[in-house]
C-alpha cells in the first residue's frame, strides 16, 4: 500500500492510509517577512528533493492566519527513523541550508509517532 501512495503521489494520502509506524514531524518557524515568499518557493524546491530520502510520505505546509511570518510545516515518515536519517542528508544540501537558513526561529520542531486509539 506504500509504495502505491508514493507512486500516486502525496496528493491522495489520507489519515486512514497511513500505516500503524508513522511518524509526523512537526516544524514550526518563524521567518522574516520580506523572506515569506522564498520560504515557500524553497519548500517547492524541497519537496523533489524529500520524495527521494526512505520512508518519506507526505508534506503538508501552512501559513499562519493571525502572526506573520508563521510557518508550520509538517512531514509524513514511514517511521521515525526515517525522519531522523532524511534530516541528516537535508542539512548537507546546499537547498537544505538555504531553505534552514531562512528560518529566523524555530518555535516547535518535534516528532511524533502513532498511536492507536
């Protein structure tokens, strides 16, 4: 099932389609507001570049509605050694470090796993 959502694409993941190991990695950041626009277009530059590291299924990306320069961004693993080990071969990238480079602050950054209820 997988690899028939990551052939689709991440347009068509769902809650329910995700398997039982999944892990969200979820990033909140504050960037200036002159630089808005080119954290966006660097997350368009990203996403070619995650769909290539293991266990990556999904990102989903937003913008804050009441503070700006609020960005929240989470990330969909198969498991969360999948997330630690993609984060290790981003930073190394020289799209890795523009795109963390624009981040003027980070006001939440953690992981979670799974679990069922």
């Amino acid at each position: 099932m997988i690899e028939s959502l990551k052939q689709v694409g991440q347009e068509l993941l769902t809650l329910e389609s995700l398997p039982p190991s999944t892990a969200v990695e979820v990033a909140i950041v504050t960037c200036e507001s002159s630089n808005l626009e080119h954290y966006h277009e660097m997350r368009k530059k990203m996403l070619p570049i995650l769909k290539t590291q293991k266990g990556f299924l999904a990102w989903r990306a937003f913008q804050s509605k009441t503070t700006e320069g609020v960005m929240m961004d989470l990330l969909y693993w198969e498991q969360v050694e999948d997330c630690h080990e993609a984060g290790k071969n981003l930073q190394n990238t020289e799209t890795g470090k523009e795109f963390f480079g624009l981040m003027k602050q980070t006001l939440v950054f953690e992981l979670f796993e799974r679990q069922a209820i």
